[in-house]
C-alpha cells in the first residue's frame, strides 16, 4: 500500500507547530508496518533542505490562473528520516525560508497542490491513499474527484487529518480562477460562507476525515470557528486517533539534548542532574517545585492569563514554587512575562523564542508542565512530558482530557483542572506544590508515567486499519 501524506509542515524539515512532529512520525512509524510511506512538502530553503542531498525527480508547469509556473519535485536521496520525502518547489513562490505568513500565501499553497496533482497524474506509479493534513492541501480531495485534469487519479481515495479545525484557509469567489477546469456543477462542495473554503471542501470530499484525538472530533461539532454544522452532517465518516510520539526522538534513556540520560528506574536522580542544569542556567532554586510552559504565547494557548496566574501563584506561596517559560507569540504577553520575570527573578524566568535543544533539557529537568488551554485538538506537549516522567498539569479538553487522568482518580498520573481561569490554574499549582512535598509519591507517580505507551505504534496501526477500510472511490 503506497501513501502519499501531503502537509505544510514536517519535522525536521520545517516546524512550526505540532503539525511538524506528527507528519514526521506516522509515516516513519507506517513504513516499518510494511507500508510504503512518503511525504511532499513546500520546498523550504532551510536548514535540513541546505545541508541534504536532493535529486530532481520530476519537472513541469503549472497554471495558476493565467500565470504559468514552473516546478520541480525534488526527492532527499537517502530516505534519512525512514520514508521518501519529497518537495515541491516553484521558483519565487514555492522556495522561501518560512512556512506561514507571506501576503500571497493563498497562491503558495494552492500552487503547492497543484504541481502535486500534475506530477502525480503522469507518474506511473498511483498512490493507493493520499492523505491530506490541514487547510493546506484541503483543495486535494475535491480537485481528484472533480477537475478533468485529474481523471486518471478519480478513484484514488483520499482521507484528510484535521490538526487545527480553528483555521480554514479561506479565499473569496474571486480566486476559482486560481484553479483548473472543474466541473461547476460541483462547486457548493468548495463553498461555506460564500466563500472558497479548503478545510470545509476535504471535509464534504474525502473518503474519511480523522481528528487527531477522540474527544476533539466531538468538539468540533461545539466549537470549530464557523464549521459546527458541517461536522455534524459529515459526523459518519469522522474518526478520532489519537496522535502518538516517535519515542526514538523523545528517549530520556538516549536522548543526546539532555543534561544526564535516565530511566524509569532512576528517574528520582536522574531529572535532578537535568533540573539541576537547567536551574543554574536560568537562576532558579533547584530545591523548588519547578513549573514550566512550552509553547505558543496565543489565546488559543490560554497563555495570556499565564502571567496573572504565576504573580497570583508567587504571591500565594513566597519562596515555594519556580515557574520558567519557554515559548514566543503574542509581544502583550511575551512583554507581561519579562516583567514578571523582572518583578521576580529568583522565581520566575522566561525565554522568547523556541529552542528544540533546550525543550528537551525543560522536559527532563521541570517537575511540572502547564497546559492551560482553551482548545487542544490532541497536544503533543503532554505526551513528551509523560515519557520524561515530568507531571502534566491540564485543562480537561481534547486531546489532554483523553490523554492525562488525575493523579486524584484510579490509575492517575497527572494534574487536570476545568476551566482556563487563573483560580483553576492557582488551584493546580496548589496541588502540585502538595504532591512535590510528597517524594514517595512524586516518585511512584513519575514511574507511572514513564511505563506509559503513547508511541506512534498503536496509532499507525489505526490509521492503516482506516485505509484498509475504504474502498476505491467512484464518481
């Protein structure tokens, strides 16, 4: 069985989110199931892209309305990260340095699309699923089953993975020029709201959608910025998967970014050697309850009553509890937090930006992770924490309710909390300053979590069950 996973992001290539981590783990993970797994990515000139060996596989025009754009697919020589990648680059649209952003990012990722279908459509070799994920390739499904350039590829089945059902890509009415000839019949499957709408068009046209946790597909019926109604007609071709993490990556026992590599067994010494590290690079107490946040400084994130929270927290409990930061966004709260940081050093410290590196060295050396937020499709955060055997603290939504129970409940390992308020958060820390204080159990807790299975083993093997289920599409 050949895939095709179609994404804007795939690390290590280029990373902005969870997005990232995901597309480049299942196809890994389905290629050591028997699977034949590739990825096409936008070409980004970046790092990964600088430093590997591409050949040029494929070259061709497009057309994006009148303009007539030349592209080449470009696939990395050595299969370094356990699959085919392979980019798509057009020349002074498609091979620039960041993945979001661009005025003309509707033309990018449209263009994207485009120059996958033509390529794809004169290869020999027809993919048996190509799976789409997010907005960014949501045109797919709809221009397979309903251009004529496409023919050949009609029966091919499509499933698209929704990672963020807050952001649809929409473009208005004006730009169906953008897209080759398609049955006009056809066009209230790309229509919601009077516009052009990717997400709602792979919705209405895949074979399945999936979400990347259970309880997030059920909440995009409550809460998906504008699409409620629409997952509910569309609830019987929805699954839920929850996303796993390539435990290769994410290995405290082996992972080369941290301070001192450890087990479950020597959790206890192992992550003071990393909180040691990390305090004394921040200026922390190590002898503190150290909270940390890792992540997007966004609403979305509940990180603009983070600051509240901590000042509430330092006030409530002087000289008991470390808070450190790690994340970049909104600059009202990065500007809210560097003066926390500034009202209160010896307790509270904050880095702008994002730094693989020392992500990891936060979860192997923090006690707790803070995860407050007000939508969480699945979360990656908290599975990374759990394997290195640091307590997530979590609002009770998506993904972390489906992946974190209360230390409080039978079989419990973590912290959940109701409401993105600053008395639940005050409340959790609360709770954790009071099972820091408790080392037995601290430490019996820590085990628990690191005998956790969240790979991506049990979550591929969903996803090919999925494909096996879907019978070749007939128009």
């Amino acid at each position: 069985m050949r895939i095709y996973h179609l994404s804007a992001e795939c690390y290590p290539v280029a990373k902005v989110g969870g997005l990232a981590d995901v597309v480049g783990a299942l196809p890994k993970y389905q290629c050591q199931a028997g699977l034949q797994a590739a990825v096409v990515l936008p070409y980004y000139d970046r790092k990964f892209v600088r430093e590997n060996e591409f050949e040029t596989v494929f070259q061709s025009a497009t057309l994006l309305g009148t303009r007539r754009l030349f592209f080449e697919i470009l696939k990395e020589k050595t299969n370094k990260l356990g699959f085919e990648l392979y980019l798509v680059k057009i020349p002074g649209l498609v091979d620039r340095e960041n993945v979001y952003s661009y005025p003309d990012e509707r033309e990018q990722f449209i263009a994207y699309q485009l120059a996958f279908l033509d390529w794809i459509s004169y290869s020999q070799q027809s993919p048996d699923i190509i799976h789409c994920h997010d907005h960014h390739s949501g045109l797919v499904p709809f221009l397979l089953y309903h251009s004529k350039l496409y023919t050949r590829l009609a029966n091919t089945p499509t499933v698209f993975t929704i990672h963020n059902g807050q952001y649809h890509g929409a473009f208005g009415w004006d730009k169906l020029s953008y897209l080759p000839e398609i049955d006009l019949t056809k066009t209230g499957l790309l229509d919601w709201n009077g516009g052009i709408n990717p997400l709602a068009a792979a919705v209405k046209c895949a074979a399945r959608y999936t979400t990347v946790s259970p309880s997030y597909l059920h909440e995009l019926t409550i809460s998906s910025n504008g699409l409620e109604y629409l997952f509910y007609l569309e609830s019987g071709k929805g699954v839920g998967i929850i996303n796993g993490i390539d435990t290769e990556v994410w290995n405290p026992k082996t992972d080369p970014m941290i301070a001192e590599n450890y087990t479950a067994a020597k959790a206890s010494t192992g992550k003071l050697k990393n909180k040691e590290a990390l305090c004394k690079r921040f200026n922390l107490d190590v002898k503190l309850p150290l909270v940390s946040f890792i992540g997007r400084l966004v609403l979305e994130k509940g990180a603009d009553i983070i600051p509240e929270a901590i000042e509430k927290s330092i006030t409530d409990n002087p000289d008991k509890i470390n808070f450190l930061i790690l994340g970049a966004g909104d600059t009202e709260i990065e500007k809210s937090l560097q003066e926390l940081k500034e009202l209160y050093p010896d307790q509270c410290n904050v880095y702008i930006g994002y730094n693989e590196e020392l992500a990891h060295l936060v979860y192997a050396g923090s006690d707790f992770l803070l995860m407050p937020s007000r939508v969480e499709p699945c979360g990656l955060n908290q599975l990374y924490s759990l394997r290195y055997g640091t307590m997530p603290m979590v609002r009770s939504t998506g993904g972390l309710k489906d992946t974190v129970i209360d230390f409080g409940d039978k079989g419990g390992y973590g912290i959940r909390f109701d409401n993105t308020t600053v008395i639940d958060i005050c409340q959790a820390i609360n709770r954790a300053i009071a099972v820091y204080n408790e080392p037995a159990t601290l430490q019996t807790l820590r085990k628990r979590m690191m005998g956790l299975d969240f790979s991506w083993d049990a979550s591929a093997k969903k996803y090919i069950e999925l494909y096996k289920s879907i019978k070749p599409t007939t128009i």
